[in-house]
C-alpha cells in the first residue's frame, strides 16, 4: 500500500526520542555467511535498543577494511574514514557533540598497525568514545595476510612457512595506555559483548572493547570458531575490576578470558 506523503510526515511526527528501534539498516551486511562480525553486530544492536539511544544521537565511525564496513550497515549517523583515523574523527565527533554517543569501529590492521598509534592518546586524554575493535588476526578484505595481532608460525598465502613475528596484545596495550575501561569479548557471545557494551556506555570515559572474532573465509588454522569456543572462558568469579595493577598481571597470565577487565572507578 502506498503512503501519501501527509499520513507519513504525521507518522514521523509521532516519532520522538524514546521510540529506538533496530539499528540495522537497509544496507544488508556484505560479510561471508558465519564471519564472526555479525555477532558483533547483533551485541551492538541490543545494547542501543535496550538502552533506547535515539538513532540520531548516534554515530558510527569506522576505519578501511571488511570490519570498516560496519558504518553502512548500522542505521545512525555515520562515518567511513581513511584507513587507522577511526580514533581522531571519533574524538573530533564527540568533542563537537558531546551528547553523542560515539561507537569507533575497525579491525586489527585497521586499528593496530596503520592506526597503531592512536589508541594510546585517546586513551590518555580518556575521550568518551567506545572503541570496537573486532580482532580476527588476520586482514580479511585484502584476502588474508598476517596482522599484527597474528601468532607466529601463523601462514597464509604471503606467509607460507609460518609468521615470524610476535603479536601485539591490544588488551594489554589498552591497559598500559591507562584506558579507564577494558573489555575483552568473544564475537560468537552477543549477549556477552551487550552487557559490556551497556557498561562501557554508562561509563563517563574511553571504552576500549577487544572482541575475538573469526574469518571463516581465510583463517583456517588460528582463530577458528573451534578454536575459540575452545579456549574462551569467563573471568574468575573473584575477580576484581577495579585493580589496575592485577589486571594487566591478569591479561599477562590468560589470554582467553572474557568480560569486563578494568573499570576505572572514581571516572
Ligand atoms: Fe569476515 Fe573474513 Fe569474510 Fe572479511 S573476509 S567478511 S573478516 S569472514
Ligand atoms: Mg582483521
């Protein structure tokens, strides 16, 4: 049935603030069928629809990549910047609007080689952008070479007797850098990667959220799906947040578990 123009700009009319619906856009997700981004997508989506942000007061920015794509995919105001920027348009976003709610999205070569270097200012200067990070160890849209959160002996096609080098520990950099709020999430948990979502928002701060996910399209041999539903696990049930020292002696230790590592409390 077609809607005349009047009867839709009263139904627009109608709309206010407290009506959220999903933030799904029309654009349906490009990612391959079982890549881990979806399930990051649907903990994204019900963190702003249980915490009824208003689309407009939100905005996605993400970096170059198939994780850089989110931005298409989320019905809010959004943003594809140039490769590694996610972190300074962010912050240039929330300081020119600081009733935004500012979601940085970007994989790991995105955000830990190319743009590497802007994760500890954000996090030094504490901007109130929460910072998605979907880490799959891998560059998926360029058909798969090692990143630099790979392990070594890790092949691929430009790597085919195995990485030789070390990777980097965004969870643990993240903590260094003296970010006030760490989580370290699994893509195939939705409702675990919504709960720290929702907290990370509340929080006044940088949130920083170091999800591991899967490229079920290049990575046959690290990351699996099998291999991560082996190896992730929940935090101790003693574990304490709040204590930033045995947080990085934490992360230090075990590299698999999951919820919120670090809340900074008097921010
Ligand atoms: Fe996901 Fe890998 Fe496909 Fe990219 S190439 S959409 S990371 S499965
Ligand atoms: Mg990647």
């Amino acid at each position: 049935m077609k809607t005349s123009g009047k009867v839709l700009a009263a139904q627009v009319a109608k709309i206010k603030d407290s009506d959220v619906f999903s933030i799904r856009s029309e654009n349906l997700p490009t990612w391959c069928p079982g890549c881990g981004y979806f399930g990051i997508h649907q903990g994204i989506n019900n963190a702003i629809q249980r915490m009824n942000i208003p689309h407009h007061k939100v905005v996605t920015v993400s970096g170059i990549g198939c994780a850089g794509r989110y931005s298409f995919f989320a019905n809010t105001y959004g943003l594809h910047t140039v490769h590694g920027r996610t972190l300074p348009v962010s912050t240039g976003v929330k300081l020119a609007n600081p009733e935004l709610t500012v979601f940085a999205v970007g994989g790991d070569g995105d955000g830990l080689a190319i743009g590497g270097a802007h994760l500890p200012h954000i996090a030094r200067r504490d901007i109130n952008v929460n910072y998605i990070l979907f880490d799959n160890s891998i560059y998926g849209l360029t058909k798969g070479q090692p990143s630099p959160s790979s392990p070594p002996g890790f092949k691929t096609k430009v790597s085919p007797a195995g990485s030789t080098e070390q990777p980097l520990n965004a969870t643990l950099l993240a903590l260094s850098y003296g970010a006030t709020f760490v989580a370290r999430l699994f893509a195939g948990d939705p409702e675990g990667i919504t709960a720290a979502l929702i907290e990370g928002i509340k929080h006044p701060g940088f949130a920083f959220f170091h999800v591991y996910t899967s490229c079920v399209t290049f990575d046959k041999q690290f990351k699996t799906w099998d291999h991560l539903k082996k190896w992730v696990h929940p935090l101790p049930e003693n574990y304490d947040s709040s204590n930033h020292a045995q947080s990085i002696a934490h992360v230090l230790e075990d590299d698999y578990s999951m919820g919120i590592l670090y809340r900074k409390q008097d921010s």
